[in-house]
C-alpha cells in the first residue's frame, strides 16, 4: 500500500505506517526543522517543505497498489485549551480544506484525517460534520472515533480523534486496543534509561540496565547508546518547588510562598507542574516545557529521548533544530503506537 502524508510534522503518524508495511512515497510539512527531522528517519520518502497550499500536482506511480492519504490539519483551534480562537474565524481552522482539495489531486482509495478530540464539539459539530460532508461529496464513507492512546500500548493519556473514509464504500470498524485492562506504566517505559540532571546535554549515555519489559525492549531495539537526552534547564526556584511535589500530583503541593511571582497561582492548569506516577501512563505529552512535566523521581524536567519514550517513538529516532523544537516535534506528534494500529486495521480490508 502507497502512503501520501500532508501536515507531516517530524513523522509520528509515517513511522506506524511505516510499522504496518506501508510504502510512504510522498510527505509534505512546511517546517523545515520538522521535515529535517522527517527526512533523516524516513529516507526513503520524498519530503517537500512547502505549505500546502502552494502544491497544485503529486507525481508518484501506483504500481496497481491502493493509495492511503493520511495526516493531521493543524489543530490549534480545536483544542479544548483554546477558547480564543476555537471557532469559524480562525483562518488554522479551515486547513482541512486544503486537505479536501489534494484529495481530488491523488483520488487515494483510503483517508486518515487526525485532530484532537476538541474537533467533535467545537462550534457544536461544525467542523466535524463540514469534513464528513466533503469526505461524502468526494465519494468516500468517513467514520469517525474518538481513540485512547493508553489503551494501543502507549505508556500516556492521549485522546486523538480519527476520521478514516474508504473510497470503496466500507463502512471501517476501528481497531479495538489490547491494552485496555493493563496500560504500559511511565515505569516501565523508562526504567532502562539513565539518570540526569537538571540542564543535561548528553548526546550519548549508556543505558542504565538491560531492557527488562517488553515495551522497553520494543523501542530499544539493537541500540546500545541512548541519544538525545536533552533537559531544559530550569531556575533554581523552579527546581525547588519540584521537590515539593509527589508522583501524580502538581502544583498545589508547592508552597505557596515560592508561587509568590503568580498573579493568581490557583489558577494555574491542573498538569502545570505534573510530576508524572511511575505506576500509571503519563498524562499528554504536548508542550511538555511550557507545563512542565516533572520526571517521577528526579527533580528535573523530562528529556527529548524520555518524552520520545512515552509517545512511543523508538530509540533510534532522531530529532533536528533547537531544543525547544525538538522538544514541540517529540510533543506535537501522533504516537506510532497508536497509528501503527489504525492503519493495520485499513490493510486488513486490502487483503
């Protein structure tokens, strides 16, 4: 099966395509430090840096195999943490119309549309059912689902909506996770790596032990350094009201003499410094520096491989550009998990 991918970002969605055997020809994203990233993990793709907009053909050959267009139309819009711009006005919602318009480009037998899971309830279901009614006038059957990434094997709370539309009129039965009685902990997704400290750049460290779980061993593979253990380094006071707060718990546990420089620190998220439960999956990994995801037992910010690990990247995934957008890729990005399993479901239909 051929893949296409639009809005790319550093290749979370490719790398489960990837993983279920399909063959990514084509992959467009307008950062260039995403598609660096993109390129140098998927060398076998053609990565054009442009905004789609500006794309008017696809050149590829199908071979007789059938054709899956698939991405995530940037979403800013549709998150629930966005009340500003979450509505008909925000010219980053109407994207999708792009996507429509490549549609008819490629003519793909199959479309995978991702976005958070805002999507469905944003302006009462205007949005979602503005998508579902081109995906209907260009001859396709879209469903839509609401999926957990905790329950497909991947150690985070990660909600995603999908829409998959077949153009041979199946009507497709998403996938049901495995891992729904028993989630991979944050635990066991980063036991076998080192430990760091607070502003740690190291390149290249030793793992700390074997790889003892399967999740481990699965995104370690043959690999006998890990790379990219890149942390943030944090102020002084930050990291001492890190030390006030327990696993799975957050800012409230600090005192409240060291939030003084907050207006109004009750105010504050809930996962604003989230210090993550070694014995449950993570909550979302997005900005994970702006909240401030605190490792479970260090008192530090989470690295890039560390991050990485829980969206269930492997090890040997590299990311380009600066920290902090190394750190937006890793955040940004649908876990491979997760998508390995969709687009598993879709070859199954092919057979």
């Amino acid at each position: 099966m051929i893949g296409i991918e639009l809005f790319a970002g550093a290749g979370g969605m490719a790398t489960g395509a990837e993983a279920a055997g399909i063959d990514i020809h084509i992959a467009v994203e307008s950062n260039p430090f995403a598609a660096q990233t993109y390129l140098f993990n998927h060398k076998k793709t053609t990565v054009v840096v442009d905004e789609i907009q500006n794309i008017k053909e696809f050149s590829f050959s199908r071979d007789g195999e059938q054709v899956v267009l698939f991405g995530g139309p940037p979403c800013q819009g549709y998150s629930y943490l966005n009340r500003k711009t979450r509505n008909k006005n925000n010219p980053r919602n109407w994207l999708f119309k792009e996507f429509m318009r490549t549609i008819k480009l490629i003519d793909p037998d199959w479309i995978v549309i991702e976005n958070v899971p805002g999507l469905k309830k944003m302006d009462n279901g205007y949005f979602l059912e503005a998508i579902c009614n081109d995906l209907h006038d260009n001859g396709y059957t879209p469903n839509f689902k609401i999926l957990n990434s905790a329950n497909f094997g991947v150690p985070q709370y990660r909600e995603r909506i999908f829409i998959v539309a077949s153009k041979h009129g199946i009507a497709f039965d998403f996938p049901v996770g495995k891992y729904q009685s028993k989630h991979i902990t944050v635990g066991e997704a980063l036991s076998d790596l080192p430990p760091l400290y607070n502003g740690a750049m190291e390149d290249k460290l030793k793992y700390k032990e074997k790889a003892r779980n399967s999740y481990a061993k699965l995104l370690r593979g043959n690999k006998k350094v890990v790379t990219q253990n890149y942390v943030t380094r944090n102020s002084s006071l930050i990291i001492e009201r890190y030390k006030y707060i327990r696993q799975g718990s957050n800012w409230q546990d600090i005192p409240a003499e060291l939030m003084s420089n907050y207006k109004d620190f009750t105010r504050c998220h809930s996962n604003i410094y989230r210090r993550l439960s070694n014995d449950k999956p993570s909550v979302i990994i997005a900005n994970y520096r702006k909240s401030m995801l605190i490792h479970p037992i260090e008192d530090r910010g989470l690295s890039v491989r560390e991050a990485a690990r829980l969206q269930s990247f492997p090890d040997s995934y590299i990311f380009f550009g600066s920290l902090d957008q190394k750190q937006q890729q890793v955040g940004n990005a649908v876990p491979p998990l997760l998508a390995k399993a969709i687009f598993n479901k879709i070859i199954e239909y092919t057979k």
